[in-house]
C-alpha cells in the first residue's frame, strides 16, 4: 500500500475486531469489564515483589460498553456510530472524535485489531 493509498483511508471504514485473547464479562447493570492477564518479565517481577495483580480488571463506561458489545468483526466504524448515536444521543457528542479515541485506545493496547 503506497503513501497515498494509506492517507486516503478513511479511519470511520475500519472493522474493529476483538483480540481472542481478553477475557470479559457483562455485568446485570450491562457495564463490561475486560480482563487482561498480565504477564512477562516485568509483570512477575511486579506481582512478586510489589504484589501487582496476575489478572487486571478494566471497567468500561456505559458507552465503551455499548460499542464492546456491538463489535462483531462485521460493522465499521461508521455504522457503529450510528447506532451509539441512537443510543445515547447529545451525550455522544462529539461522536466520531470520540470513537475514534475510542478505538485508537483499544487498538492501542491490544484489545482490538482491524479487518484488513
């Protein structure tokens, strides 16, 4: 993919899949939390010595939660703002800024890839 072709990619067009590797779980309140194993070196020299935690819990907020849910390795970004913007309204805003931190964030720490 050349220089060009990457600049015109619109980041609303990516499908966001979840990675096999996290754990979560859906509370009754339908808050998710994702549980990540935390492991090599230094994770153990931590647990071990500073008494760091094996698994770390990350809860996410009403929204988060919304979008974890509806990722299906189907819908793009696009169409999953339509639906929290149906869901949640005004509150949302500004949507695609915020999806897009949204997903660069779980892209970031590996809780999701994209579909090529």
């Amino acid at each position: 993919m050349s220089q060009t072709e990457k600049k015109s990619e619109n980041y609303l067009d990516r499908i966001p899949i979840r990675t096999e590797h996290i754990h979560w779980s859906v509370e009754e309140s339908g808050l998710v939390t994702l549980d990540v194993e935390n492991k090599g070196v230094f994770h153990r020299f931590a647990q071990k010595f500073f008494h760091k935690p094996k698994v770390s819990h990350i809860h996410l907020d009403p929204m988060g939660s919304f979008v974890w849910c509806l990722i299906d390795g189907s819908r793009d970004i696009l169409s999953l703002s339509a639906l929290v913007k149906e869901q949640f309204g005004e509150k949302a805003s500004p949507l695609y800024e915020r999806l897009s931190k949204y997903f660069h964030i779980l892209h970031s720490y590996g809780f999701i890839t994209f579909k090529k």
